[in-house]
C-alpha cells in the first residue's frame, strides 16, 4: 500500500525545483496534493498535469505567502475544494542577495515576509483543521545557512534560522495533539536557484561537500515524504540536515 494513501498534502511554491519534486513524490505515495505558487501560471499548470497522470486529485493556487488575507482564504478555499487536509509543506522561498552594508530594507522585508512569515501564515491557515482532527505533519524547508550562517544572505540565513524556531515550538505546541512539525534543511541543490552560480564558486561549494554533488530536489523529496509518512510518526521538532555531509 502506499505510504499516503488517502492523505492531502499542501506544498508551497509547489510549482517547480523542490517543491514540484516533493508534489510528484507525495503524489507518487498516493497524497492528493494542492500547491501554492506565486507568479509563474505555466510552471503550475504543468506540474498539476504531471501529478494528474499519477491518479490523483491535484490543484494549484495563486497565493502571495507573505500576504495574511490572501493565506487565510486560500486556506479556506482549499479546504473546500478538498475536505481535509493532513501534510502542509512550507516551502515557498525567495533570495534577495547582498551583503548587509548596501542591503535594502525592502530586500529584508520580502526575504523574511516570504521565508518566513508565509510558513507562519500556512500553518495558521489549517491550525485548526489539525487541531480538530488530531492528525498533522508540518515540514517545513529551512536550510543549511540557518543552521551556520553565510556571508551575503544574512537576510536568508535569518529567516531559515527563524524557521528553525518557529518548527521547535510548534512542534513544542501541537505535540499532544498528535501532530509533528520538522524541519528539512537542504544544502546545495540543483534548483534555479543555484543554476546561476559562478563556476568557481561552484566548484568551492563541491570540495566542500563530502558526496562531492549537490543534492537533487528528489533528494530533498524523499526526506519530506519520510516525515510525512507512518514511519516518522515519533519524529518531530527535528531539523534533517539533507547537505551530503556538508554541514556534519
């Protein structure tokens, strides 16, 4: 039987790199799956065809994350369209670079609002579709910056650190109401993202990391799919580091 048969997952910024990857692997285990994206109508159209040659029932929404209203009535609207749900995958996630001399406040505002802010909105959109029916799986998608730091991003390692704590007390909070909430923190993954990367840094990143590869988002998927699943039912508050050691 399929690991999640019968479940609905919600994943934000489902549309493409590692948020698709997580879509298509939960549908693969049997998880109707709804996701958010932002802008990109096409990349979402096409990731809810794929999930809908897998036999099950897919959906996407527009939805600023950052945004409360917006969330809040996605939320709702969700729960309409599919009566329950149970996995909620916070990863929508933007970057805006720069080193913190010459960062605008504008480029903090939007990294925290997004990274952070939209994973706090999602989980109070279904806090109480969870609660009610004593059954949930948060996963929320920080990553390594937010465990070590990184010159440049200290608007993005901040927010994935505060995802950290934010897993941490929910996890803390919804315990005793059989819900989980763990944390994914990737390292360097083949994504959009990371395709613009100079070669040099590139090739600095690789001899930094013991596998010698950057990671595939299916390699991320795979993690998300084991925390949502019957064998991580005793996990939660954790932070899986998936970073090919990188980070050890």
């Amino acid at each position: 039987m399929k690991t999640l048969s019968g479940k609905t997952a919600v994943i934000t910024g489902g549309s493409r790199g590692i948020g698709r990857a997580i879509a298509l692997k939960m549908a693969s285990e049997g998880a109707n799956i709804a996701i958010l994206y932002a802008g990109n109508k096409e990349a979402a159209q096409k990731t809810v065809s794929e999930l809908l040659n897998l036999n099950v029932k897919a959906q996407a929404y527009q939805c600023d994350v950052a945004d409360a209203d917006a969330t809040s009535a996605i939320c709702k609207e969700i729960l309409n369209d599919f009566s329950s749900v149970q996995i909620l995958v916070n990863n929508a996630g933007i970057t805006r670079d720069g080193f913190l001399r010459r960062m605008k406040e504008e480029d903090l505002d939007a990294v925290l609002n997004t990274n952070l802010k939209g994973a706090f909105h999602m989980i109070e959109g279904f806090y109480g579709t969870f609660l009610r029916a004593r059954e949930g799986r948060i996963i929320n998608i920080s990553s390594v910056v937010g465990l070590s730091g990184n010159g440049g991003q200290t608007n993005y390692s901040a927010a994935k650190a505060g995802l950290i704590g934010l897993t941490k007390s929910i996890a803390k909070e919804l315990g005793s109401r059989n819900i989980t909430c763990n944390a994914i923190a990737p390292g360097f993954v083949e994504t959009d993202m990371t395709a613009s990367l100079p070669e040099k840094v590139r090739e600095e990143t690789l001899s930094s990391i013991p596998l010698k590869r950057m990671a595939q988002p299916e390699d991320i998927a795979d993690a998300a799919v084991f925390l949502a699943g019957p064998h991580a039912s005793y996990i939660t508050g954790v932070v899986l580091r998936v970073d090919g050691g990188m980070c050890m």
